[in-house]
C-alpha cells in the first residue's frame, strides 16, 4: 500500500537530496569543526574568556541542530533548520558587528568573529545560501 | 606555523584530490574510480603522517602543543574521507563527487592546524597579534 508520503519521500530532488547533500557536508564540517574548538576552549582555558567560549559552545549547537535537521525529511525538520539557520544569521551578523565595532571585548576569537573572517567567510554565506535552499524546497501546506 | 614536507606533500594530495572530484562532478560523473582513489590517497596520507609522527615522536622530537588535541585532530582527519565516502554512496549522483571534494580542502585546513600543534604556534591567547592574522589568513 503507498501513501502520498512516502511518496513524497522518495522523490529524488528534494530537500535532502542533490545540492542538499552537500549543504548538509558543509554543515557538518562546520559542526564537528565548532563543537571540537569549543569543547577545547572550555576544558582548557575557559576562565580566560568565559563569554566568549560559551557563545562557541552556543554556536556549535546551532551547527549541530542545523545539520541534523537539514539531513531530516519532513515539513517540521524543515521548519527546525529554517529557525536554527536564522539564529545562525542573527549570530554571525550580531557577533561580526560587534566584534568590528569593540574587538577589545572579543579578543577572543569564535566561528563568528569579523563575520566568519578567520573560516573564509563561510560562515556569514552558509546561513544565506541554507536559507534560499529551505525557501526554494519549502513545502506547499 | 611551520611550512613542513609533511603539509606540503598533504596539502597536495588533498587540493589535487579537492580539484579531482570538482572537475568529475563538474562533467556531471558519478562517483568513479577516479574519484575513489582521489579519496583514498587523502586517507593513505593521513594513515602515512600518523605514522610518520609516531616515528619522530618515538625519535624524541618534540611536539610542542597538547598531544591529545594533535591526535585528536588525526583521528577525525582519517575520518573524514570514510564519512564522506558513506555520505556520498547514500545517494549516487554527481553530486557525490561535489561531497567527495569537500573531504580533500577540509583535510588541509586540519593538517595546517596539526602543523601549528606540533610546531608550538598555537592559537594562545597570548599569541602576538601578527600570529594571530596569519591563523585568520589560515581560515583556522
């Protein structure tokens, strides 16, 4: 017996499918890169900058939600990166102004310190680039 | 950081392997052999410069920086092109080869950052502001 979900589920260009696998690579890196260097800052030098190296912890999180629910199918997996990718672009926009604005109170630097500046700016398109991803594979309700 | 044979040798399999798997996915291939052995030359280095470095560690050469986060960027190195090569499979299209090329660049930026552990120009927080505009220049 098939059902139009999973139907859906199967069609091959999806939201997860194609361009979305490698968006989701990309994601990825960016988790397992931002959670290892926040878990090294923490456990070895958090007394130095504690904000700073909770906002990497926030940041890792935020990789880690985004990439989970863009490798997820369904509308509500959708929804979760839509809102993880927009806390993403808030961060890195806040962070990267801030940290132009007043570098002596982020010396220390996290993923988006000066826009993404010390990733390639990576981190100021992902969000930008994820966002027109989940408009363009939104899901007619 | 210190321009070593061993970065140099990686960052040239791994951009050769990147460049590889662009030009495939490019020509809209599917992952081929090609492809395959570009991803496998990047794990065959890492295996050789762990190796390698268990070699000059036992010959008493020193690693400046913490061992455990020199080894923990290894593990995760070698990693990298088996996750990628499991990612890529799942879905067999030429846009595997685009996944395949992520692993290559991704690898370089880690043996960058190894080199600096090793080399003891870490990323302190009392490092000198020039040091600290390189790392940024790194993309570390």
């Amino acid at each position: 017996m098939s059902t139009p979900n999973t139907a859906k589920k199967e069609t091959p260009t999806g939201r997860t499918s194609g361009p979305g696998r490698l968006l989701i690579t990309v994601y990825g890196v960016f988790a397992i890169s931002a959670t290892a260097r926040a878990l090294l800052q923490i456990a070895t030098k958090f007394d130095e900058a504690p904000v700073a190296y909770t906002l990497s912890a926030f940041a890792a999180i935020v990789y880690i939600v985004a990439t989970v629910s863009l490798a997820k199918p369904g509308a509500k997996w959708a929804t979760v990166a839509t809102v993880a990718i927009c806390i993403e672009l808030l961060g890195v926009l806040v962070v990267g102004a801030l940290s132009l604005v007043d570098p002596a109170a982020f010396q220390h630097a996290s993923v988006w310190s000066k826009f993404g500046q010390g990733y390639g700016y990576i981190p100021l398109l992902l969000p930008i680039i994820g966002l027109i991803w989940l408009y363009r594979h939104r899901e007619a309700k | 950081m210190i321009l070593d044979a061993w970065f140099i040798i990686g960052a040239i399999v791994g951009l050769t392997s990147t460049v590889v798997c662009v030009v495939a996915a490019v020509m809209k291939k599917k992952p081929n052999d090609v492809t395959l052995l570009a991803l496998i030359a990047v794990e065959l280095f890492i295996v050789a410069y762990a190796i390698g470095s268990i070699i000059r560690l036992a010959n008493g050469e020193p690693l400046a920086g913490e061992p455990w986060e020199f080894w923990g960027y290894m593990f995760t190195a070698a990693a990298l092109p088996v996750a990628g090569f499991y990612w890529a499979m799942m879905e067999r299209t030429h846009w595997s080869n685009y996944v395949m090329s992520a692993v290559g660049v991704t690898v370089v930026v880690m043996l960058a950052r190894m080199a600096q552990i090793w080399y003891g120009t870490g990323l302190s927080a009392q490092a000198a502001p020039a040091l600290e505009s390189l790392q940024q220049g790194l993309g570390i």
